[in-house]
C-alpha cells in the first residue's frame, strides 16, 4: 500500500518498459490519455456526465460508463426503514451507471445507451454489439438458498438480494442476448463471503471475452471467476482462489490473469497479480509487493498483459499505476495527480487503466503532442 504525496512519473526504465499511451478515467468529468511520461496528450471532457470507466475502440472512439449529472444524491437508508425500489436502491451500490456513452476523438457523443441498472463493466463485441453488466433481484427462493453473508440484526430491514445479468444490446439497445450469473451458480457452494451484507451475491464486477469468444466473468463477493460459453449459457470453469478480485483477463498464453484484491484474506490483507493456468487452476505466476502488505487495493484496480509480456497494473484504491516484468522488476511507475470527493473524501482512485501502443488502430493520426 504505497501512500504517497508524490504525484506523476516516479520512475521509468526505457529499455524494458513497454512503449504506448495510458488510458485513465480520474475523479472528475474528463478521461485522460498520458504519455509515459505522465504528460497529458489527450483529454475528454464531458460536460454532462460523470465518466466511470472508459476503453479505446479500434475506431478511436471512446467507450464509457457515465452517470448523468443533476441526479440527487442517494440518501442512505436509515436502520429498520423499508427499501426503496430497485432503480433507487442500486444508486447507492458500487460501480453504477446510468448510460453507456460512446464518443468521438472530440468528445461527441455518437452513441448511447440508457439503463439505470448497470454497473461495472461493459464490452463491445466485434459484431458491434455491447455486453453490459446488470443489477437483478433474485427470485425470493432462490435468494433463501443463498448461504453467507452477515447476519440480519434484530429488526433489520434488508433490501432483496441482488444478483447480475449480463446483457448484450445491438445499435438500437434492444435485448439480444442475456445471462442469468445467479441461475449459473450453486447458492450453497458459492457462499456470499460471511463479512459482507446480504445486499448483493454475486457482484460482477469485470467481464471480457477471450479469444475463443468465452465470457470471462468475476464476482466478488463469492470470490469466483467464472469462463461462460456464450452459446450454451454454460460455466466451463470456475476458480475461487483469489478474495474479492477484480478484472479477468486472458493472457497470451490462454492463462487467465486476475487482479487478487486480498480483501477479507487472513492474517493480513494483501494484494497481488495472479496468472492462472485454467487446466489445474494453479499459478503459473504472481505478483506481490515487497513486503506483501506495501501493496494493497481493497476495491477496484486491474492488471493487463501488454505487448511485450510484462504487466501495467492499477493500483486503483490509492491512484497508483505501475509496470512490472514477469521477474518482478518495477520498470514503471506512475501516481495521479487526479483527486475528487468519494463518499465525502479525497480520492485518487482509479478504477482501471489500459495502454495501447503506439501502432493502435484507434491513434492513427492523431495530434498525441503534450498538452
């Protein structure tokens, strides 16, 4: 867990750090592209929205979870009060979202979609459609069968629990395809961790799609991650070896890299970088810090393989971003500069980064000059 006063380019290894421009979505109303200098050379702004999250597209347009500006805030419910619906009751939830917004190098929105469920995460597929993450109630039985959680206090009032759909929307936000997460899984082996409130199951929190075209999926609050073949609506492999992750992605290899938040892990909590070999589920290799509990970020973050095999990871709790080799060389490291106010405090958090490389389809032309 790396507090620091210090913001921007902390350290950089030109020979073995891997060439490109950082994507990042900072507290605020803007998504900024940075050099590997931590120079600013390209912003969105969007006088509209709040952005959450946003990725590049082959086309060079930005793809982004937003909420509407002018909402009013969420008001916590009090102890023994009854809960609002659900549109009102998930506002309060990690990671919402009211639009999926797609933007043009300038900043225009040439797309969107509206939907007061989603949260997290999102995907665009090749045939042009978007996968999008989804709060659902679980039916009232299927919730009973759930196991874990936090005990409900006497007089508690307690909203239904949540599950999530994964939906797939065309061009037009019409319902195409759509995965029941709940109905997948198995309400007593796939305990609710017994320290977190009986609000939310699963909790997808990262979605992305492997070569194969399977949906790589993570819940957290049940520690799992889940490969869904697309076509059957089929788990094909599960693993629970991490706490409270985030981020799936498939590596080069077809092993599945996973950014192991640590939270709730005994003794200390901790986090790292796990690569995970999906034939026996062992690690094929990990990242942690030196001592372990220096690196710690109990929400968010993520972790990407990059073109020349080493790792960009987000430290997403604390804004920090860094590279490091497969022998565990830091040879990039970066802190924002970017705070804003989260629930009442002052937060760098980042929820994810991405670079791309110089040769992306989406910077062809593009004036990347420092601002």
């Amino acid at each position: 867990m790396t507090w620091s006063r210090f913001s921007g380019l902390a350290y950089i290894d030109e020979d073995r750090a891997c060439d490109g421009y950082t994507l990042i979505t900072p507290p605020g109303d803007s998504a900024v592209l940075l050099g590997m200098r931590g120079e600013v050379v390209h912003r969105w702004r969007f006088p509209d929205h709040h952005p959450g999250y946003a990725r590049l597209l082959p086309n060079g347009n930005l793809l982004m979870r937003a909420i509407v500006k002018g909402l009013p805030p969420a008001v916590p419910v009090e102890f023994g009060e009854e809960h609002p619906p659900l549109a009102e009751h998930v506002r309060r939830m990690a990671g919402g979202a009211t639009h999926l917004l797609e933007v043009d190098w300038d900043g225009k929105v040439v797309w969107s979609y509206e939907n007061g469920l989603m949260h997290h995460d999102f995907a665009r597929l090749e045939n042009g459609n978007t996968l999008a993450v989804t709060w659902s109630e679980l039916e009232p039985l299927r919730e009973l069968e759930v196991q874990g959680g936090l005990p409900r206090r006497p007089g508690e009032v307690l909203p239904p629990l949540l599950g999530d759909t994964i939906i797939e929307v065309d061009s037009t936000g019409a319902e195409v395809w759509w995965c029941d997460i709940g109905q997948l899984l198995d309400p007593a082996a796939d305990r609710l961790c017994p320290l977190e409130p009986r609000w939310a199951w699963t909790h997808v929190n990262g979605i992305s799609l492997t070569r194969a075209g399977e949906l790589l999926v993570s819940c957290r609050n049940i520690d799992r991650v889940l490969a869904i073949d697309r076509a059957t609506g089929e788990i094909t492999w599960k693993w629970a070896g991490a706490r409270h992750q985030h981020s799936p992605v498939e590596a080069a290899n077809g092993n599945v890299l996973v950014f192991d938040n640590g939270v709730h892990r005994s003794n200390v909590p901790r986090s790292r970088v796990v690569e995970v070999e999906r034939a026996t589920g062992k690690l094929a290799w990990s990242y942690e810090g030196d001592p372990p509990e220096s690196f710690f970020s109990w929400n968010v973050s993520n972790a990407d393989e990059l073109a020349n095999g080493n790792i960009l990871v987000c430290e997403g709790a604390l804004g920090r971003l860094f590279e490091v080799t497969r022998s565990g060389d830091i040879v990039w490291e970066w802190f924002s500069p970017y705070r804003g106010r989260i629930a009442g405090r002052s937060s760098a958090i980042i929820f994810r980064a991405h670079r791309y490389t110089p040769d992306h389809p989406g910077l062809a032309g593009r004036d990347l000059r420092a601002e």
